[in-house]
C-alpha cells in the first residue's frame, strides 16, 4: 500500500513516528507493509520518492525537507491536483488544517483522490462534515474506501462503534463531550476553582487550547463532530450553522460550585437525533455516565435500540491518538482489498 500524506503537523509527524515504529509489528501481525511515497504541506511543498521515503529520516528532518537525504524529489510549488491524479499512490491521507465554513482546500483534493480511484482516509473534520453525501457517492461509484475514523474523537474508535461495533441496532439518538479542551477547563474551574480566563490560559499554555480559542470555546469545534455523526450514523447532512451552538464563556466557577451544589456538573453537550442537534453547556446529574468524564477526555453515549445506552470514553485529541485513527483505518483498508 503506497500512501500520500498532505499535512505534516502534528498528526501528520506522529504517523511517521507510528510506522516506523510499529513496522515490523504491523508486518508480522497483518503481513501489513505500507510505504510513504509522498509528504505535501503548504509552506514546504511536495517530497516524493516512488519507492518509498525513509521514514527514520523523515521523523529525523521532522518539517524540514531540506535535510532529507537519499533519492527524492522536492517541488516547492507542485501541481497537487496533478500529483493527485497520477500520482503512483494507493491512499490519500488528509491531515492538512481543518477549515470549517468551506471545507478547503481538503474536500477538492479528496475529490481528486476518489475520482482517480485512489482510497482515502482523513483526519480533517471540514470535507466530512460539510461534504460527506458527495464523497461517499464518489467513494462509491469508484469502487474505493473513504475512512474518517479520527475526525471524532480522535484514535477512541467512537465510528467503529456506532458503524461496525453496533451495526445489528439502531441508534436513535446520541449525546457527547467532543471537545476535549472545553472538558479540561471545565474540570479544573470545578477542581481547582480557576475563572474561565484562567483555566483557558492554562488549557493554552499546556497546547490544548489554540491561540483563538473560538472554535473551541463557542462550541463550533463540536458542531462540527455533531454534523459528522448525523451525516455518518442518521444519513442526515447537517452543518453546523444548522444546528443550535453555544459555548462555555458564560460560566463562571461559581455557576459550577453551584451545580456541584445540586448533584450536578457542567458539561459542554452535544445532543444529536436524526431529527436535529445542538451543542450547548449543561448542568448534568452526576448519575449521567458523561458527568464522570473529566480532563481533556471525550466520551460518547449511544441510545441503542437493542442495546440500551453505550457509553465510550477516550482521548480525543493529541498526535498519536489521531495517528492510531488513521492507521487503524489504513488496516481496515488493507483487510478489505
Ligand atoms: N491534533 C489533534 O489532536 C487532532 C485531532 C483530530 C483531528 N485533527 C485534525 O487533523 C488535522 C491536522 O491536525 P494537526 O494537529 O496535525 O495540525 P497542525 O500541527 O497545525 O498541522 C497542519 C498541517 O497542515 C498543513 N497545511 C495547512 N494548510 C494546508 C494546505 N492548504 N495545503 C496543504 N497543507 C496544509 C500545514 O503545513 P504548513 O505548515 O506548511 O502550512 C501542517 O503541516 C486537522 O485537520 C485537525 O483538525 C487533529
């Protein structure tokens, strides 16, 4: 399996790391033996080597192609969508940055990708949840996978649960704590009765939180996991500016001291039916499995027909999670083919 990787950040950087790693654990395990033919990042350009990059020295020369030594070639300004189309590669692996209005420049390479007949696995939230129907389509029509795995939740497999794990039920509806940097603020205003403007410096000073922390904070980031999971498990596209989305900038620790008062503990909650979603801060009982979830941990709880409640707690977020998410999805690729 020859693989494609836009996007060389932090998940992008920690997928080497995994497969250089894991190589021979993945050999002997699964006969598992992809190849990296091709890095593209935006500043650096395209670094290609058809018979495969040197993954330790990639790790080693981290987002400086520059140093990377050994038969290569190095456009700084490559027709990507070129590349995409005849590019000698099996899997496009989208890990470039997520942009929630347009979804671009992700969802046209994707495209490219499905149209050429080549598999794809993305970890960018912005052509999942924006495009999903269309590029399911074409995933279809052209006999290939389309696998999002670590766009929620990160590497806690909240898509093979719903999909694959309880595929025999229906899930009527769904609620969650997708946001990984809310939960931590939250939790330390709680524990440690930081103020909001506190507990985000903090949550910014450990990498959770980004310098703009709106689409984490007001509650977007989650808006648009929730429109990945109606579109994945409902069949029903919905964006996140369609859906009801507020945040947790209106909490302060007392508002939490005084729920914790009541049996009670703020959570920033997605809730999700076939029939509508919304995100929004709420007052939990702590008898609710996700009212235990504390940190920077995410946590899903599926409402099964048969089943009852489900509940999966896990990390969401962070270089290796979101690297397990694609190689787990590389894996199921290479089971199915
Ligand atoms: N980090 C997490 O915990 C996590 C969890 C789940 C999902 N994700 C998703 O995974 C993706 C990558 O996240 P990250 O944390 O690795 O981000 P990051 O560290 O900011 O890296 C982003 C990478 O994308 C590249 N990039 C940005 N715009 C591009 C463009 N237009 N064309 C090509 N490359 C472009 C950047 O290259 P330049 O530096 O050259 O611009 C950089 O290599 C995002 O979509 C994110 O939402 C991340």
């Amino acid at each position: 399996m020859r693989l494609f990787l836009i996007g060389f950040g932090t998940v992008g950087q920690s997928l080497i790391t995994l497969l250089h790693q894991r190589a021979d654990d993945l050999q002997a395990r699964y006969g598992f033996a992809p190849s990296l033919v091709g890095v593209y990042t935006r500043s650096q350009g395209l670094l290609y080597a058809p018979d495969g990059l040197d993954l330790a020295q990639l790790q080693a020369c981290a987002a400086h192609y520059a140093q990377y030594e050994g038969p290569h070639l190095h456009d700084f300004q490559p027709n990507v969508d070129r590349t995409l189309r005849d590019g000698g590669y099996d899997v496009l692996i989208e890990a470039s940055a997520t942009d929630l209005q347009t979804g671009q420049p992700a969802t046209d390479r994707i495209e490219r990708a499905l149209t050429s007949r080549k598999h794809v696995v993305t970890v960018n939230k912005g052509p999942i949840a924006l495009y999903y129907p269309r590029l399911r389509e074409l995933a279809r029509e052209h006999g290939v996978h389309l696998r999002y795995e670590g766009t929620v939740m990160a590497g806690t497999p909240s898509m093979a649960l719903a999909l694959e794990g309880l595929a025999a039920a229906r899930i009527r509806g769904l609620r969650g704590i997708l946001n990984g940097t809310t939960n931590y603020m939250l939790t330390q205003m709680e524990q440690e009765s930081l103020s909001y403007e506190q507990a985000l410096a903090q949550a910014q000073a450990l990498g959770y939180a980004e310098a703009d922390p709106t689409a984490d904070v007001d509650g977007w980031d989650a808006a648009g996991k929730a429109s990945i999971l109606s579109a994945a498990l409902f069949g029903v596209p919905r964006s996140p500016q369609a859906m009801s989305v507020s945040g947790i900038r209106h909490l302060s620790a007392a508002d939490l001291a005084e729920a914790r008062a009541q049996g009670r503990r703020y959570k920033l909650v997605v809730r999700l039916t076939p029939e509508g979603g919304q995100v929004q801060a709420e007052a939990l009982p702590l008898s609710d499995p996700l009212a235990g979830v504390m940190g920077g941990l995410n946590a899903i709880t599926l409402e099964t027909d048969l089943l009852g409640e489900v509940t999966l707690i896990g990390s969401g977020a962070g270089g290796t999670s979101t690297a397990t998410a694609i190689l787990n999805d590389l894996l199921a690729i290479h089971r199915a083919v």
